[in-house]
C-alpha cells in the first residue's frame, strides 16, 4: 500500500461513515436515551417490571449503536488527522504504521455496518430455522443435511445454542425435514439473510456413474415471537394430528403418539414438533413456530409488496446462493454478487463474512 492507495481508503471509509450518519442520525439517538434517563427518573417506571425491562432493551440498543459509531467516527477522525501531518513531517515511520493498522480501522467500520444492519426490532430475537429438501429424494435429503451441519457448527463458532424442534431423517441418507431455534444475540439478525432457496452442484456420492447432479433445498427463518407480538390464531383455522415420533434412533426415537403436526388451512403453512416426549410441551412448541412463521409470512408479504416480487419455487432460477464443488469449487451469493474459494471451510459454518456481505449489500 502507498500514501496514495491509502487516502483513498479514507476517503472511502468516511464516506460510508457519512452515508451511516445519515441512517443512524446520532442527534435522535442521543433524544431517545435522554427520553428513557427521564422516564427512569419516575417513581412508577420500575413497578411495571415487564415494561421496565423491553425499555431497557431498547436503551442498551441505543447505547450500543450510538458507541459503535462514535468509536469509528473518532477512530477515522484521529486516523485521518495524524495521515495528515506525518505527510507534511515526512514521517515515514508513523505512515508505515498506519498503513500496517488499515485493515484493523476498515474492520471498525464494517462492524458498524453491521450493527447498523442488525438496528431492526427483530434482529435482536432468537431465530427459528426450518430446512426442507427440494425435488430430488436422497439427492436433495442429503443436501439438506449438509446445511443443517454447516448452520449448526456456525451456531457453535458464534457461541449460539441450538435447540431442536423436528428431526425427520431420510429414508437412505440425509433429511425430510428438520426445524430448530438458534438462540443468541442477533441470531434472527444474522440467520434473515439465510431465507431463501440453496443450490449445490457435484459429483453425486449416491450415483455409481459419477454424473453431476444439481440439488436445491430451502431454508425458512423467522424470529421467535414474544409475547409483546400480538398473532391470534383462531382454532377453526387450524387442524391438529398427533402421531408417533421417529427417526435415526436416541432422542428421535419415541413410544407414544407424542408428535404434533399443526396445519394453519387459511395459509396452508405446516409446522411439527417431536422434540419432547410431552405432547402438550411438543404443541406448546409447535404454536410458537406458526406463530413466528405466520410473522414472517407478514413481514415477506409486506416486503413483497414493496418489491413487487412473488414467492418462489424451491427449483431453478430462484436460488439465493450457489454451492458448487465440480468441476470447480466456489460459493457465490445472488445478492452480494460476491464469491468465495474457501468452498469446505463455509460448508464446515464459517459463513460470518458471507452473511455480513449479504446484510451490507442489501443495505
């Protein structure tokens, strides 16, 4: 890097600083927290404990966002000041030592972005994740269990906990159908980006003439609701089965008719549970993922309409990302427009970067 390459650096970090500016409006943020220091002055704010506490929340976002930006903004202020005078000093000593702290100042940036990506009222929640195969029996059953691998070991990397809500294991591999929560700071935030239909392209291990196959699998992710989130589902509208759990054997395994499949008929949308061996705790569960994915549904129709865009088939043409391992290895997001050669590496949950380019370039 030259002092060329490098103002144009800063030129380019601050004015993404600028553009964050503009989203973030630092002025309001400062209103709002000064807004709740008043409110928590009250003598009744805290004999409302669960008022108090979704007002908290919000004032730790608040205060989150606004230090993440303060840091950066005086980060590249300082930055950009001491480039400044160890150019007019010829001080070539300090400029090799901003040029060696460059990538550390663009990180602070990007993790901004990010924070500012994730400042919806939903990022913050838990996130229900449910993978279900395309067209193309073991193909795309063993697809699907390759997502399921890779989301859980990401959940591992960011320090998430996986709670599993149905396991339906495939007849010869993979699986029919899987739906957990991933529970974490963000997780919603981040796993948002996921929704959508996955292509993979190899070498079928389950075809003995080695032909290339291509498979697809789609990956629904809604935010756990809470009880703030007001969804009536009327118990006309829905039909209720229970049936036998089953599976590849130990916790799937189950002796009673303890599984609960829900179907919402005005939608159409299905969601079961065989988690537990209580079927009250198992509808318990199975209400709170219709609940959330009838959110979701909202929250996409809503998008939709904005968009004029209409759901898609889990098939060609509707892909949100492609995994290719023959005959050459990459990873390439429809959105970002970005692609990437550390093919095993992603599959194996190391999809940080990938979902943080998603969340910028929607931005």
């Amino acid at each position: 890097m030259d002092s060329y390459e490098y103002g144009e650096l800063l030129n380019k970090l601050s004015t993404k600083i600028e553009n964050i500016k503009q989203i973030v409006d630092p002025d309001t943020l400062k209103a709002k927290l000064d807004d709740i220091a008043k409110q928590e002055q009250e003598e009744d704010f805290w004999s409302d404990a669960k008022k108090a506490g979704i007002v908290q929340k919000e004032k730790n976002r608040l205060q989150a966002l606004l230090s993440r930006y303060e840091e950066a903004k005086t980060a590249l202020e300082d930055t950009k000041e001491l480039f400044d005078i160890a150019n007019e000093e010829n001080d070539a000593e300090t400029i090799e030592e901003l040029f060696s702290e460059a990538k550390k100042l663009e990180d602070l940036v990007t993790k901004l972005e990010i924070a500012v990506m994730l400042s919806d009222e939903n990022d913050s929640l838990n996130a229900i994740v449910t993978i279900h195969p395309g067209a193309g029996g073991t193909e795309s059953q063993d697809w699907a269990s390759m997502l399921y691998r890779m989301y859980l070991r990401w959940a591992e990397r960011m320090g998430f906990k996986v709670e599993e809500l149905d396991y339906q294991a495939g007849d010869e591999a993979g699986i029919k159908d899987v739906s957990f929560i991933v529970k974490g700071e963000n997780a919603y935030g981040y796993l948002k980006a996921e929704n959508g239909i996955h292509r993979l392209v190899r070498i079928s291990p389950f075809d003995s003439n080695a032909k290339r196959h291509t498979s697809f699998t789609s990956v629904m992710v809604s935010p756990e609701v809470d009880d703030d989130i007001d969804i009536e589902i009327e118990d006309k509208d829905i039909r209720v089965d229970t049936y036998r759990a089953s599976g590849a054997g130990g916790q799937h395994v189950n002796k009673t008719d303890s599984a609960i499949r829900i179907t919402h008929i005005p939608t159409g949308l299905v969601v079961q549970c065989q988690n537990d061996r209580s079927q009250h705790k198992n509808r318990a569960s199975a209400m709170k993922m219709l609940k959330s994915r009838l959110y979701e549904l909202e929250l996409e129709k809503q998008k939709a309409e904005k968009a004029g865009v209409q759901k898609s088939e889990i098939g060609w043409g509707h892909q949100i990302r492609s995994y290719v391992l023959q005959p050459y290895q990459q990873v390439k997001d429809n959105r970002s427009n970005q692609a990437y050669s550390n093919v095993s590496a992603i599959l194996d949950g190391d999809i940080t970067k990938v979902i943080e380019d998603v969340l910028i370039s929607l931005s």
